[in-house]
C-alpha cells in the first residue's frame, strides 16, 4: 500500500459517504451505491482507466497508477460502500424519526400508544423543540434555493438515540467484515468461487505497461462501444425526444399470457416483458452453466407454485415486509439451508480457524486475517448482543435474533461470490421468522417492536449490505497481493470514517431538502409500528395484553405458539435446499443449484431470467463448438460489455451533476 493510494483512497471514502444522500435524494438521477456493482464505483473505475491512465502513462512512470494502486484505491471504496446508501445509514433517520410525526397522522397507532411501547433511546427526542426537530425534518427547514447552515440543525435531538444506535450499529458492522476475513479463505481458495464482479475489476486494473490489457483487444472495444451507445441513444431521449428513436432492450410477450393461467395467478406478468440486463449477461458468462440455468429456470418454478396454491386460496404475500407471510418464510427456509451447507463444507477450516482464535492448536494451517477475523467477530458479537439486552431484549432472544442477522449477510454475501448477482429482491427479516415460531403472546409488544426496528436499520436493504462488499474488498486486495490482515484492520477504520461522516450528510441534507416523503426508507419507517397495532389488537382480543409482556427468559417456552403453516413452510423451503445442495455435490450433471433460493420471487429474477438464458446458451453453445480457445477469445468482449454498461449507467449522474451545478436544480 503506498501512501498515495491510502490517501486517495481513504478521500474516497470521505467522498461515498459524504454524498451518497445528496445523489440520491436531492440531484435524483440514479442511486450513488446503486447495488452491490456500484455504478459510481465501476463506471469511474472504467472511465479512469480509458481516459486518465493513458494520460497519466505518457507523463512518466512515477504518475502513473500501478495496478496494486488502484486496488487498494477501489477496495478502500468498496469497504464503505455499504455503510452510507440503502445498505445501512439511509435507513435510520426516518425510522427513530419519523414515527413522531405518523402517529399524528394515523389515529389507529395513537389509540394504542404503539409509540409509547418502543425503548426510548431507540427513537429521536422531540419533546424539547418538537416544531423544529420534527416539523423542521419533515417539511425540510431551507428556504427557496437557499441552503441552511450545518449550525441550524437540531442535533441535540439526535444525541440520545444516536448514542445507542451508532455503537450497535458499528458492533454489527464490524463483526462483518471480521465474518468476511474468517469465510474469504475457504470461499476463494478453497472451494475456488468465480467472483464475477471481481474478475470484471481485475481485468480494468493496468499491467505492468501501465494500461489493462483489454484495452489493446478489438473484442473489448466492440463489446463496450455497442453497449454504450445504447445507453447513450436511449439517455439522450430524454433531451430530444423529437429527435432520436429508442433503442429497446426489452420485449412484450404479455399475449402469451392467457395461455399459462398458473403463472399469472402466481404474480407472474412480468416474467412475459423479459429484457436485456447487459452487465447481467457479461458477469454470467464467468459462471457454471448450472447456476446460469438455475437462474433461468428458477422464476417460472416459483411462480407456477405461488400460482397452484393461489387457485386453492393459499397466498403466499401478505400486505407489509415486516409481516409474517408464507413467501418470506420460504426465503428465510432456503437462507438457512444455504447457511447450513456453506458451513457442512467448510467445516474443517472454521473449526481450525475458531481453535487458533482461542489460543489452541490445530493441524490445518490458519491465516492470520482469519484468526483476526474471528476473535474480533466473536468480541462484536458480544458486544451486540449486550446491546439488545440492555435495551430489553433476553438474552436467548437476543443470541437467536443476532444470528439470523447474521445469516442474511452471510447468504448475500455468497450469492455475491458464487453467481455475481449483485441486485437483491428477497427479504428475510429475522424479527418476523422469531415471530412466526414463537408466536405473539411468547414475545409481548415491547420485545417485537424491539427487534423491528433493529431489524429496520440492518436488513432493509440486502441488495446493498456491507458484508458483499467487504467480501469484494478482500477478493480484490487478494488477487492483487495486499496484505488481509492490514487490509481488514484498515477496514475497520473505513467503517468508523464512513458512519461518522455519513450519518451528520444525511442528517444535513434531510434537514435541509425535507424527509424522503416516497421510496423504501420511507416505507419501511412506518412498518413496525403499524405491525404493533395489530399485535395489541390481537392480544387484547385474547384477553392477552396485559400478561404478553410479564414473560422472561425460559419462561416464554411456556407461552409459545407457533403460526404453523409458516414453520411448515420454512422447513419444506428448507429440506428441498438441502436436497439440491447435497444431489450437487454427489452428482456432477445435476443441473439446478440451490443459491436458487436467494432469488426466487424477487423483483431481479423476474427481470433478469432471460438475460441468464442468453448466458446459459451463449456459455453452452461456445464451449460445445468452440472449446476453451472460443471461451478464452470472448472474455474480453464480455468485459467489454459489462465496462459499456457501468459507464453509460455512469453517463446521467456526471450530466445531472453537472447540471445541478450549473442550474441550481436536477435536471
């Protein structure tokens, strides 16, 4: 690491963090960390390495970039990108804020005091300046154009609830990226994942010229000019509408619908307008032809299933993500299963890892990073778990509640790896699957209402959590020769920076602009506390409320009353992801993967099904008739396609920008 690229990287991360909001909420022209293959990270990345590095190579050698560089560059960047968007941070304000003003609002949660039930610390102090903490939030306190001072924020309003949310915040964080340390070994050496989104990085970083050697390959030109320019046509649409003609990537099949009832009963009409996800199709080509039929396949399996138990009555959605249904515990079965069998097959390594951690011996050899990693996870776990308890949780609850946390970015974290996919649609929120196997009257108001919001904060947005990133981050320092061990000590240094700098932007700017009054932060918000009117309702029906929060510890058991079509659910989910994994490992053409599971009904598979079925035609097609030669010779075209995308998605957020700027407002 030399000290120019520590210190443009660790700039970078002020960057991210810093602006992430502005972009977001105020410019509006695409999100900053728009998924786990940030455009803003790739596209800048792709941009450099056309246009700068070849400059900065004619000035000399001592100017240029070196590959090692610009990897400790990017990974710095990629270990915060997690913490300031969608992932983390953009998810606080409004839920410990934003319930002040909603129960004014809704007479329902007034009549049941649901905001009086939350811990105090857990929500934003109103009652000293309410006018301006709250009304000042929601309206936004700027005047016109006018940009209000950092000064003129009510930060005392925060003080109490940031002084319990940062630190937990943080333990959770941080136990994930020493979780990455602990798993990258075995993932990337041992059981050689692919990496996708890495191999892409690692093919734009410069050689020892000085330039990517895809650059001085025809196929990658071709590849990224073709995509580019259809972004480019289909972006400049928006400026002369009268002028050019769409360039469209998509196709309506809806009149094929009617002849497949099933599917449209199982919310399947999207299914029937597939489209083209360029970058989809460049990073599949690097996977196994399995899991690009996997994912092919998986969406109209699903869909036929939702469907038949739809024509008998049975839904599988309910009206709220915070609300128990059949869909999520399906995901949350299927999560499991994958956790279960990442575990089963690197079961040597963790155990050598865990006993070196501890001070005993073993007989395989163990990475310092690792042994870093689990000692500090174990540290931060408890940390976090201390935290929940302190804030009302029990200790059993608290130990269970944290290790499904941890499942969900455990299980993103290596469908990232294995598959590339990098936009999320499942959510497995661990509160709702406690719910469903222990039952309202077990857990009382006060303990749900806990894990909600905790629950709000860190799993809301698995499409953009640290964990993936921290995994790319340690890939990348990896191939590129960094050392782990001071690479993952520098990342918990980046997430300290990125949380102390993002949380105060945001804050800012939703001061000044106003809340968001539209989009997921929002409405995810109001979630937990709308669950809460229904829970008194119930337990008040059942002559229950008053008791439902007396239980503790062990006592609980006595109360239990599992929702049992979910608990069913989740188990079916689970032994059928079991069962592909294991007929996977014992047979070798057994052609549907049980990373499945990660996408199923989600709003990517849907969308992205036939770009895999491209993938898995083009990848089978080359190799039956081409071999490993063909395979070789097209990688820099898809390279080249992925690098057309990143930067043509690139292309409105320097023009709104700018635009911004120049003009005072978005575009």
């Amino acid at each position: 690491m030399t000290r120019r690229a520590m210190i443009i990287g660790l700039l970078g991360v002020v960057f991210v963090s810093a602006v992430c909001y502005f972009f977001d909420e105020v410019i509006r022209q695409g999100l900053f960390i728009s998924s786990l293959m940030p455009v803003a990270v790739y596209g800048s990345l792709v941009l450099f390495a056309i246009v700068v590095q070849p400059l900065l190579c004619r000035l000399g050698s001592r100017v240029r970039f070196s590959g090692s560089e610009l990897s400790v560059i990017v990974c710095f960047v990629l270990l915060a990108c997690g913490i300031p968007g969608l992932g983390l941070i953009q998810y606080l304000p409004p839920a410990v804020m934003l319930p002040h003003h909603d129960v004014r609002q809704r007479p329902g949660w007034a009549n049941e005091n649901v905001v009086e039930i939350a811990p105090p610390q857990m929500l934003a102090d109103v009652k000293g300046n309410e006018s301006r903490a709250l009304d000042g939030y929601v309206t936004g306190l700027a005047v016109g154009d006018r940009h209000i001072s950092p000064f003129a924020v009510p930060w005392s309003a925060w003080t109490r609830t940031l002084a319990f949310w940062l630190p937990l915040l943080l333990s959770a964080t941080v136990a994930m990226l020493a979780l990455a340390a602990v798993f990258h070994t075995q993932w990337s050496r041992h059981e050689q994942l692919p990496y996708p989104i890495t191999t892409f990085t690692l093919a734009i970083l410069p050689d020892a010229s000085g330039r990517p050697a895809f650059l001085r390959q025809r196929l990658f030109w071709i590849g990224c000019l073709f995509v580019f320019l259809i972004h480019l046509n289909n972006y400049l649409i928006r400026w002369l509408p009268d002028v050019l003609i769409q360039i469209r990537t998509g196709f309506d099949c809806s009149a094929l619908l009617p002849l497949v009832p099933v599917l449209a009963e199982g919310a399947g009409s999207i299914l029937f307008h597939p489209e083209i996800w360029w970058p989809v199709l460049g990073l599949a080509y690097f996977l196994r032809t399995d899991v690009t039929f996997t994912l092919t396949v998986t969406p109209f399996l699903y869909c036929a299933i939702f469907g038949i138990f739809a024509m008998y009555g049975v839904p599988f959605r309910c009206g709220r993500m915070l609300g128990p249904s059949l869909e999520q515990s399906i995901y949350a079965g299927g999560y499991f299963a994958i956790l279960v069998m990442l575990l089963y097959t690197g079961r040597h390594y963790y155990q050598s890892v865990l006993r070196r951690s501890l001070g005993l011996t073993s007989g395989d050899a163990v990475e310092a990073h690792a042994v870093w990693g689990m000692r500090v996870f174990l540290l931060c776990t408890a940390l976090f778990v201390a935290q929940l308890v302190l804030v009302g949780l029990d200790w059993q609850l608290a130990i269970v509640y944290t290790l499904l946390v941890y499942m969900v970015h455990i299980v993103i974290s290596r469908m990232n790896a294995e598959t590339g996919g990098f936009i999320i649609g499942t959510y497995v929120y661990p509160c709702v699957m406690i719910w469903a196997f222990c039952g309202t009257a077990a857990l009382g108001p006060r303990t749900l209402l806990t894990m909600f919001l905790v629950s709000t904060v860190l799993v809301s947005g698995p499409g953009w959590a640290p964990m993936p990133f921290f995994s790319q981050a340690l890939k990348l320092g990896d191939t590129c020769g960094l050392n782990l061990a001071r690479l993952a000590k520098w990342g918990v240094a980046i997430v300290l920076l990125a949380t102390l700098v993002a949380v105060p932007c945001t804050l800012y700017w939703q001061y000044d602009r106003g809340a968001p009054r539209e989009g997921w932060p929002r409405a995810t918000a109001w979630y937990s506390f709308e669950n809460m009117v229904e829970v008194k309702q119930k337990l008040r029906a059942h002559d229950r409320l008053e008791t439902a929060d007396a239980g503790r510890g062990w006592d609980r058991v006595a109360s239990l009353s599992p929702d049992r079509p979910q608990v069913l659910a989740f188990f079916i989910a689970m032994g059928i992801a079991l069962a592909l994994a294991f007929a996977r490992l014992r047979f070798a053409w057994w052609p549907l993967h049980p990373m499945a599971f990660v996408f199923l009904g989600g709003y990517p598979s849907f969308y992205t099904w036939f770009t895999f079925l491209l993938a898995w035609l083009l990848k089978v097609g080359v190799t039956t008739y081409g071999g490993a030669r063909l395979y070789e010779r097209l990688k820099p075209l898809m390279i080249g396609i992925i690098a057309g995308s990143v930067l043509g998605n690139l292309l409105p957020m320097v023009v709104g920008s700018a635009y911004y700027f120049i003009a005072g407002r978005p575009p």
